[in-house]
C-alpha cells in the first residue's frame, strides 16, 4: 500500500534529500529571484546530510525495505546527478554554448552510471573500498567548489573551461575503477590516526579562520584525489586488486593466523619431499 510508504520515517529523510536537490536548482537558475550559488551548493550538502540519515533510521527503526531502496538510488540522481549539474551550467560552463551543457550533461550521465553500476553489482554485503568516486561524493564536490568560489573570491569569475575541467574530472572518476577508502579500511594505526588528524585540523583551520565553505572545499578536494593518488602509488587500479587486502581486514584475526599457520605447514612438507 502506498500510503504506509509515504508514513515511513526513512523515506521522510529521503524525500527531504529530494526537496534540497530541487531547490538547489531553483536557486541555481533563479526562477523567482536572484540566483544564489553559494545557498544553492549548501542545499546539495544538506540533501548529503539527508541522504546519510535516510540508511541510519531504516536500521535504527528496522523499517527498511526494497521499496526504500530504490526510492533512494532516484533520490540521488536528482540530488547529485541533475542538481549538481544545473550548478555546473548555471556558474559558468553556459558561457561555452553547447559544448557547456554538453558538459554539464556529461558529468550527470557519469552520475547516473556510476550509480547504476553500483545497483546492478551490490548484493547487500559491505565493502571496504568503493569502484570510483560516488555520486554523492561527486555532487558534493561540486558544491562544495561553487560555495568555495562565492565566499572567497565573489566578485571574480572563474574561466569557464575551468569549471567544465572540474565537471570531466569527477565525472571520470565517478566511471572509473579507482578504488576509493571506506571508513572500515582504516584500523587504529598510528599512520592512519596521523593521516585523519592532520586532514581534520587543517579543516577546522580553515572553518574557523575562513569559513565552513573551504573546510567542505578541502575535505572533499583531499578525499577525491586520494583514490587515483593511492592508486598510482600502490599501483592498484581497481577493486579487484584489493580484494586480497578486503578479505584479510574482514577475516578475524583467527582466521588470518590460521591461514599462515597452513602456509607455514605446506613449506615444511615441500622440504620434507626435496
């Protein structure tokens, strides 16, 4: 019955994700008013809150469903796939005629890609590094890069092939098969405790002494360039390279001695046969 789906508390979250995604293009384009880049950036940030909301009340009310999952993979077409690029256009790639909408258009498509291939190869199980950069990690960079511009330099327009530069690189990381970090990929190593605290102090620095906009602005620079930065270094170019690395972190402790053990047992029969 469709009434108990509008009465559901996840899906309350989900269509407030919506709303934000459709106001930000109401901002964006200024229909009724004067456009307004810097709201319309935080309204896709708030459909991210929304978004992260959505998955924590299904678990915590136990009132998740097959129906709420795909009303959210729409959702997040809207929110971080149109919304984002109507931004894209709107703040400066419309300067570039057709080649700007195509490119605007493109950064959508890859968003939608993106996320398709992520629903055809989800089987429900959880894991530690996701296949390209995600939609709502590629909308809110987007965002994030638009409120960025408005605070800091608003009176100064950025060259319009270097938005549409900004909309093919994370329009290519959202298709590619860069392995991006999950937070169950980092473990209570002195190297990753380091990594974290630098990355949150330097933005709280510049929330405080600047504005939230370039702490959201750096974070997400620094997260979306650290899939191909890691990959160049590990020289692991997709989620298959990491497989090994997964099932180790995901297998208890027991099991990985276990497995040593059983290497170690094989290497002594083979000397006992030479």
């Amino acid at each position: 019955m469709m009434l108990r789906q509008f009465l559901n508390p996840p899906n309350w979250f989900t269509a407030a994700s919506m709303f934000c995604g459709l106001y930000s293009i109401v901002l964006a384009t200024g229909v009724g008013g004067d456009q307004n880049f810097y709201r319309a950036g935080l309204m896709i940030l708030f459909a991210g809150v929304f978004d992260t909301i959505d998955g924590s009340v299904a678990r915590l009310t136990k009132t998740g469903s097959e129906f709420g999952v795909q009303l959210d993979s729409l959702v997040d077409v809207v929110s971080f796939g149109i919304a984002p690029a109507v931004l894209l256009y709107a703040w400066g790639t419309h300067a570039l005629g057709l080649v700007g909408l195509a490119g605007a258009f493109f950064f959508a498509l890859c968003g939608v890609f993106r996320l398709a291939r992520f629903n055809c190869k989800t089987d429900g199980t959880k894991t530690l590094f996701t296949e390209g950069l995600t939609i709502t990690m590629g909308g809110s960079m987007v965002a994030a890069a638009v409120m960025a511009h408005a605070r800091a330099l608003p009176d100064q327009d950025i060259p319009p092939v270097g938005i549409l530069a900004i909309a093919m690189a994370l329009a290519l990381l959202m298709v590619s098969s860069v392995p991006f970090r999950g937070w169950k990929t980092l473990k209570l190593r002195r190297r990753d405790i380091l990594g974290i605290s630098l990355m949150l102090g330097f933005t709280l620095l510049m929330a405080v002494r600047y504005d939230i906009s370039l702490a959201f602005f750096t974070a997400l620079t620094i997260y979306s360039a650290s899939g191909p930065v890691e990959a160049l270094v590990t020289r692991k170019w997709t989620v298959a390279d990491e497989a090994g690395v997964g099932m180790a972190a995901m297998a208890g402790p027991d099991s990985v001695v276990r497995e040593a053990l059983d290497a170690l047992d094989a290497l002594d029969e083979e000397d006992e046969g030479a």
